[in-house]
C-alpha cells in the first residue's frame, strides 16, 4: 500500500467519524435535548453529510494555517465536529447546538466557541466573503510587508449561486486576478424543497471559464470510473449523464433489483448496459451509482494538486445531499431529521455507539495522529491582541466659511487626516460603486491612488483635461467597484474585519447613493453581524436632491440607520460636523466594544455661517461634544413656546421657520439632530433600557423647561417621532413619507410638506393648542 492509499484509508476513517458526529450534533438537539417549548430546533443532517468528506479532504490534507476557509451556513455540524477531533471543542459542547449561548445555528466568527473564519448564516453572502478577505488581505500587505499568497476558501451549496450578487462578485474584472481564490461548489442537485429539475454544472463551466476562473470538475469517483472503462461503460457514463436530476436521484434510492431494471434505460444501449452490471453483485451496484467524485478523496486530491494559483479556481464537486444516511437522495431531505431507530441503525453501520456518541480517535490510531499533526499545523495565535484602537485627532481646527455640502465635505476632511495625521491616513481604504467624483472623492484618489492587483499604465496621465487621475497599483488606497453596491458592502465588512482576523486594522469608507443602501442592506448587516467595523457614508440622500426625481430621493434610510444594530447613524448639518463626525467613527473601529457608521450626507448648498460656530476654544469644544453626542441647541430661545428638532439638510428651513414664528411673537429653540440613534439611545438609558450616556436629552429637551415639538428632517418622519415622548409635550412630525417629485427645492419641499412655512404653521397649531 502507498503512502497516498494510507492516507487515503485514513481520511475515510475520518470522513465517517465526521459525518456520524455532525449527525449526532443535529440528533441530539432535536431528539435528546430536552425541549419545553416545544419550538422546532431543526437542523441539516443532509446538507452537512453531503460535504463532509470535501470538508475532511481540505482540512486533514490540504489546508495551510494562514488559509480561511468559508463553510456553506447549513453546514456548521460539520464544522463543529472538525473542531472536536481537532481538540478544539469538548464533547458537552457539541449537545449545545442551538442552544442559548451554544454551537452557533450557522458559522459565526464572534458568537462560535471556535470562531469561524467568516459568519455564513445568510444564504449566498458567505460564498463571496473570501474574494472581499483576499482583497483585504492584500490592503494589509501594506504594513505588514508579506506578500505570502495564503488560500481563501469558499464551500458553497450548488442552491447558493441561484444568488445574484454571487455572479456579480465573479464577474468583478479584479477577481479574476486573485489566485488564492479557491471555491468548491457542493453540486448535490438539491434545494430546499425540491431536486432542482436540470444540471447547472455543465453553464457553471462556461459560465466560471468565462469570467476568468480555472475550472476543476469532479463528477465520478474511482467506482464509477471502473466501470466506465469496462465494455458497455461508456454507454453508461452517456446514460448516467444525459438522465435529469431527479431520475438520478431516484436511482439512489431504488433496491438494486429495481435498479437492474431501470438503470439501463430504454433508450438504443440498453442492452449493453444491462450486460455491464448484470456482472456485479448488488452491493456494488447500488455502492457504484452514488459514486461521484465529491465522495472521493483521490479525485478530490488530484484537483487540488492541479489549482493554478495565478487565477482564481471553482472546483465543482458532484455529491449525494445526505450521503450515506438513510435520506441519501430523498427530494425532501434538507431538513429531515433521523427518527431515533433510524439514528441507531446508523450507528450500527459506521461502528459506532448511539448510546456514547461523542468519541474521539485513540491518539495511536492512525486517524487520531494525522488528526493530532493537523491541529498542530493549523494552530493560529490570537490576532486582536495586535491590534491598536485608532486615535484620530478630534478637530482639524478649521472653521468652513461660505457655501458647502455636507457631501463636498468628506472629500475635504479625508484630505486634511491625510495632511494632520498621515500614518493613520495610510490606513484609510475607499470603496465606491462608480460614483467616485460624484461623491467628492476625486481630491482623495488622486493623492492615494487606486489599487490594483498588480500597476497598470493610466494612459490619461499628463493629459490637462483630466481632473481624476486613474493610477492603478498595489498600494492604491481607494477600490471601485463598478456599479454592484452589494460587492461594496461586503468588501467594507471584510476590510472591517482585518483588526481581528490580521491584527491589522483598516479604516474602511464606502460611499455609496443614499437611495441605494437599500439594495445593499443585507450583506451590510451581515457584515456588521460578522464584526466588520466600517463606516458608509450615504451621499447624495433625500429630496434634497430636487431635479434628479423620486428615483434617487432617499426616504426610509435614517430610520434603517437608526435600527441597524451595531452601527451608529449620523447626519451632519454643516461641514464642521461632518469633520467631527467622521474623526469619531474612526475612532470607534478595530476595537472588541467597536461600532460601524452610517454616515448620511447632502449634495444642497448650506451657508455656514448658518452654523454659527463658536470662536473660542472652549466653545467650539463644547459645540463638537454635543455633536458627536447626538445634537445641540443652535438657536437658544429664553422660555420657547415651541422647539424645533430638524436634522441635516432641513436645518436652513428651521431656522427660517424661527424667524417667522418671531414675527409673530413667538419663540422657538431650534435644535439640531446630528444623531437620532444616539438620542434614541439616550432615552432609552434614561429609562434604564440601554447603557449609553444620557445627558445630552436633558442638555436638549430640559425637563424644567417643556415646549411643543415640532420635528423634521429630509427623511420619514418616524426616524424622529420618539422625540415627542423624549419632550413629554404635544408634538407634530414632518417628513417625506411618498415618493419623490423632479423640480426646483422650493416645489419639492412643497410637495412633501417641508418648507419653513410648513414648519411655521405646525409649530402655530402646537402653541394655539
């Protein structure tokens, strides 16, 4: 025996001690677990044996200790059980799946006992995640000085590329410069409720090979391939080819005289296939129909020697959903669990013990050394203690002058980190989707440069004309992303992420069309979920942005800011603040109590002076901490018969509201909101229901002194409702809660009920009350 047949016995070994486990983990949660409520537990016997012995192959055999490996969400049983034979969990562990505070339903970096390497809960985000931690990890290179070509692992249910923004991912003409891209796709044929009607491997083929990917595809195992080479075969690799899926199916899980009959078909070679397998026992021929390639740890081991590591490679393996569990091939096997007799007769075939599941290999077998080398050589030490918090300054000491938009701002306040602090400058990274000068990053870009996998000539370089100069390279800083805001969200979580899985910490910034943090909220969310700290900036947002249309009037994001968990949404009036704003995000990144941003800016035009920004240090001091708190007073009024709360763009018309309530006799405090979330927070500690400071509610809304409310900002009037119980007063809320109109400011304030005049007339029917 060779030493590959050796170590091809002993994976098998493991492979059936996987499986058994990763079945144990499911069974036990749902049939031994004591369950008082009587919810559903569930979970994917099936899908986790349909993979296991891909995992097993990559794990004992091929993988390196620097490479990340994504595993498909249902799947995690068989995470869990790698984890056990490795040493790193213990056997009471594994009767915690689902369990509150226990084995995570899904791979989770942060909530696992084993963090994973990337958080896959939602179906179709994690298959992209390692493209975005390559490019990642290639930002870090910068500072680390190793250029060392680590693997990043994808292993995705074949149901999963149903996902759109999988292929936009593929496509990205910089991935296919990314060799240590390597993905497996399980290709079992199945979803969640159905055998999927038609093979998609064969388009996956040209569609991958179009996209620049090297394409390995394992369809039969070395059973199949036997007889495939015996007179007849070739009829039968022909028949086994051309049937459906579901027929494929169906021949699994027939008893071999009924799959004597209906194997060979009816088409013109029946006969020479009936001939082929009327020489094989009835073992071999049911053993010999599920043989495919995914199963089979020699043709899994030859496709792995043959990746091209100078393009990004898709191994499509073809595999049985549920193998060798008696719901191997069923159509409605996702989330089938094993009855208990069917779970003891289970045990029975692999050898092991129903009563006394959770055994280990002896450390002088040989699975158990080869298990004992792995978890040697896969050992990594804890990356976040490398990590340093950023500590940005607080305040470039400028004081804007004349007309600005917040948006024209960012440009300004990322060019001024460069000149003030420039090492942290470094590690800025910008993502944008095609709108780069058309959210003021051009200043940014040409200063930083764009990056690259490898330098390219910009042949407009000298040209006068050219005010964004495109110079591709490695250490470029800024990433475009074309127009896929779901590539940008999810590459801003795993440059999110680089402080605890790299010890490096990036300061990523997305900007993106406010409208359009709709369509990429998922995998934002997901990302933040997964610990990517970032902050997206949301620019140009609102009605504010009048000739465009409705199209591209942003309504519902502050609220989605408000209620995202782990992030914190800002919406800066004047220039000022958006500096100040954006220095404390940064400063809230690469840190285990750390948060993400969402940053919400104008395109409409603002004099500053507006803003009436204190001169003396302590003033202006004062004036920055309670915007980086949430709000503060910008037109005091002594005894106010009403306030006005605006956030953002509308704070010109509050202002003018105030003018003309004067007119009338009428005082009205106008306050400025510069974070509804944070206030939302504040209240919410005041009543003893979060841990965030709560002063600013009273610095804003004194107890001492009540008025009526009116508040509003260029978004739906929900975002700052809560405002109303903050006051404890009467209250009316404006905002834009219909779709959009193209025209003049005026008009379209107009339309949506906006304007000062609006404002004025909801704050006369508070007082006339």
């Amino acid at each position: 025996m060779t030493a590959n047949d050796e170590l091809t016995s002993t994976l098998r070994c493991i492979e059936r001690r996987v499986i058994w486990l990763a079945t144990s983990i499911v069974h036990h949660a749902n049939r031994r677990r004591p369950n008082p409520s009587g919810l559903k537990v569930g979970g994917h016997q099936a899908s986790s044996a349909s993979i296991a012995t891909i995992m097993a192959a990559l794990w004992f055999e091929h993988l390196r200790r620097g490479d990340r490996v994504s595993v498909k969400p249902h799947a995690s049983p068989v995470m869990h059980a790698i984890s056990y034979l490795l040493g790193q969990l213990e056997a009471p562990q594994l009767e915690t799946l689902r369990q509150f505070g226990g084995l995570q339903s899904y791979p989770s970096r942060r909530k696992d006992p084993v963090p994973a390497d990337f958080s896959t809960g939602s179906v179709g985000i994690g298959a992209t995640a390692p493209i975005w931690a390559a490019i990642a990890k290639r930002q870090t290179e910068r500072f680390t000085g190793s250029h060392a070509r680590v693997r990043h692992y994808s292993l995705v249910g074949d149901a999963e590329l149903d996902e759109g923004a999988v292929w936009e991912a593929v496509f990205d003409p910089m991935v296919r410069e990314l060799g240590e891209v390597v993905w497996i796709v399980d290709i079992n044929r199945q979803s969640l409720d159905r055998i999927v009607p038609q093979s998609a491997a064969e388009r996956f083929e040209r569609v991958f090979a179009a996209a620049g990917w090297q394409v390995l595809t394992v369809k039969f195992g070395k059973e199949l391939e036997a007889l495939f080479a015996r007179p007849g075969g070739e009829r039968l690799r022909e028949r086994i080819i051309a049937m459906s899926n579901a027929e494929y199916q169906r021949m699994l899980r027939l008893p071999a005289t009924e799959l004597r009959a209906k194997l060979p078909g009816m088409g013109p070679h029946a006969e020479a296939i009936h001939a082929l397998i009327d020489g094989l026992d009835d073992a071999a021929l049911t053993s010999a129909i599920g043989n495919l390639g995914g199963h089979d740890f020699v043709a899994l081991r030859r496709a792995f020697e043959r990746i091209d590591d100078t393009v990004p490679t898709v191994i499509l393996a073809y595999t049985v959903k549920g193998y060798l569990l008696p719901t191997a091939g069923h159509p409605q096997n996702h989330s089938a669990l094993l009855t208990e007799e069917e779970y003891r007769q289970f045990a029975v075939e692999v050898g092991e013990d129903a009563d006394s599941p959770w055994s280990r290999f002896d450390t002088s077998s040989a699975a158990g050394r080869l298990s004992a080398e792995v978890a040697t050589r896969l050992h990594r030490t804890d990356p976040e203690a490398a990590a340093t918090p950023f500590e940005p300054p607080v305040d470039f000491g400028h004081t804007p002058r004349g007309t600005a938009a917040t948006q024209a701002a960012l440009g300004r306040a990322l060019l001024d980190l460069s000149r003030s602090a420039p090492e942290l400058a470094r590690r800025v990274v910008t993502v944008s989707p095609d709108v780069s000068s058309s959210t003021n990053l051009a200043g940014w870009i040409n200063k930083v440069g764009v990056w690259a996998p490898a330098p390219r000539k910009d042949w407009f370089d000298g040209d006068g004309q050219t005010m964004l100069h495109w110079r591709e390279a490695p250490e470029g800083q800024h990433i475009e992303l074309g127009i896929a805001e779901v590539n940008l969200v999810s590459l801003l979580g795993e440059l999110g992420a680089t402080w605890s899985r790299d010890g490096q910490p990036l300061i990523p910034i997305g900007t993106i069309y406010d409208p359009f943090v709709e369509r990429a909220l998922e995998p934002w969310s997901y990302g933040i979920y997964a610990g990517g700290q970032s902050i997206l900036v949301g620019t140009p947002s609102g009605v504010t942005l009048a000739p465009e249309g409705g199209a591209h009037q942003s309504i519902k994001t502050p609220s989605i800011g408000l209620e995202q968990p782990e992030c914190v949404s800002v919406e800066p009036a004047f220039a000022i603040e958006v500096e100040w704003l954006l220095l404390d995000a940064i400063s809230r990144l690469g840190r285990q109590d750390g948060t993400s941003t969402y940053l919400r800016l104008s395109t409409r035009p603002v004099d500053q002076a507006l803003a009436e920004l204190p001169t003396d240090a302590a003033g202006r001091a004062q004036r920055r901490k309670h915007v980086v708190a949430g709000g503060y007073v910008l037109r005091p009024a002594a005894d106010p018969h009403v306030r006005i709360a605006a956030m953002g763009a509308m704070v010109p018309e509050a202002l003018e509201a105030a003018s003309m309530l004067l007119l009338s006799g009428i005082r009205a405090e106008v306050v400025v909101v510069t974070s509804a979330d944070k206030l939302f927070r504040a209240a919410q500690a005041r009543a003893g229901l979060d841990d965030a400071p709560s002063w600013i509610i009273e610095q804003l809304f004194p107890a001492a002194v009540p008025a009526p409310l009116v508040t509003v900002l260029d978004g739906h009037p929900h975002t700052l409702a809560f405002l109303g119980s903050v006051a404890k007063s009467e209250a009316r809320h404006l905002g834009v809660s219909k779709f959009g109109q193209s025209g003049d400011l005026d008009s379209v304030y107009a339309w949506h009920g906006i304007g000062a005049a609006d404002i004025a007339g909801a704050a006369l029917d508070l007082v006339r009350l």
